[in-house]
C-alpha cells in the first residue's frame, strides 16, 4: 500500500486526514511541523505528502523546498486557507502538484490523493521515447534527434501523457483532469489550442502523428 505523510501542526486535522486515508487502502505517517516531516521522510518510504502552510519551527513553504529538493517526482498536495489565491499560486511556484482549501471535503482528499499517485505512477520511468524524439520528465526536456526543444510546461505534459500510451484515447475531460487538475475552471476548448501548437511544432517529424479521434478526444499513432 503506497505510505502518505500527512505534516500539519492540528492534531485533530490530522487524525481525520488519516482515519480517511487508512479507510482508503492506504498507509501513514504523521508529523506536527516541517522539521519532523523531514525526519519522518528521512526514515519512511514515503509515496506521497499532505502539508499545511501554516506549521510551526519549518512551515510549509521551507518544507516544499527541501522535500522538492530531495525527490523532484515526489508528489506533494498542499493544504491551503480559504480564498488565498496568493498562497496556491506560491505553492506551485515552490514545486507543489495539487491543493486542496480548508475546511474539505474527505472524499475529495482521497480522490485528489489517487490522482497524483496515479499520475506520478506514470511518470516514474522519467524519460519516453518515440523514434528519434525523447521526452524527459525529470528535466523537462525535449530531443528531436540532435536538436533540443523548449516546450511551455502544458505542451510538455500534455505531449508526454499522449506519447505514454500510444494508440490510446484521451477525453479533452480526462486531459483537463490529469494535467490541469480536476478543480480547472477553464474552458475544455485549451486542450486544441494546446494540441494545434504541439502539431505545429512536430510538423516535420517521421515518428509520430496526433490524431483527432471525432467525438472522443486524441491520441498519439506512432509512424511505421
């Protein structure tokens, strides 16, 4: 059972937070603050990371940097206070993946919790390859033959979650979920825009095309 570290300095918000988890199929491990997160991490194989801000003697924010510093891929969902758009737009800028707004929903803890499992799952083996084109998660570089491209984030992912699975097709709904998380707000539409700038882009390549599935979604069909 993948372990979750649950760091937040309320007792009472962690015990609840783990009573859900544990119901869940999973294991866990707690800390009052960002130190013991640290020590706890140190000591424990550790899937995943739950982390308040506000949390005393290391908060959340020093405790993002060391824990994104030790494990790029560890996935990492940070608790935040209601309406403080500043503190999640901060978050992700330290390396956060997900957050989720106090008070919340239990079984939007769990769903958000296997999503990012799910999602880092994938990304583990770091680096996909298709013909003379390589995509590597860990740098978040891209390699056409000889020549480097740079990729905004989204075009990167979205093109890695396609070529992970070639053949396979993806919802513009799943697309959104998986790669702008499931509390995007945005219009579905971002998904072509995106997909239309990846084609541009990989326009010359002999190695693969993206496919327009009508009615369902894309995918990516490797070029024989």
């Amino acid at each position: 059972m993948p372990t979750i570290l649950v760091a937040d300095d309320d007792a009472n918000i962690r015990e609840l937070v783990c009573l859900f988890l544990r119901n869940d199929g999973f294991d866990t491990a707690e800390a009052a603050d960002g130190q013991e997160a640290l020590a706890v991490y140190a000591r424990t194989h550790v899937d995943l990371v739950i982390l308040d801000i506000m949390m005393p003697v290391m908060d959340g924010w020093a405790l993002c940097k060391e824990l994104r510093r030790a494990d790029p891929e560890l996935p990492l969902l940070m608790l935040t206070a209601k309406g403080e758009t500043w503190e999640k737009v901060k978050g992700f800028e330290l390396g956060t993946d997900d957050y989720l707004t106090k008070p919340f929903d239990p079984l939007e803890l769990t769903v958000r919790v296997r999503a990012l499992l799910k999602r880092s799952g994938i990304g583990k083996s770091h680096t996909i390859r298709i013909g003379e084109v390589t995509l590597d998660r860990q740098t978040y570089k891209v390699m056409n033959g000889t020549e480097a491209l740079s990729l905004p984030l989204k075009e990167f992912e979205l093109l890695y979650k396609l070529a992970g699975t070639p053949g396979q097709v993806y919802t513009r709904e799943q697309l959104i979920d998986q790669i702008w998380g499931i509390d995007y707000s945005g219009d579905d539409r971002t998904i072509d825009v995106h997909i239309k700038r990846l084609r541009e882009r990989f326009a010359a390549s002999p190695d693969f095309r993206i496919e327009t599935v009508r009615g369902l979604g894309y995918r990516i069909e490797v070029t024989e």
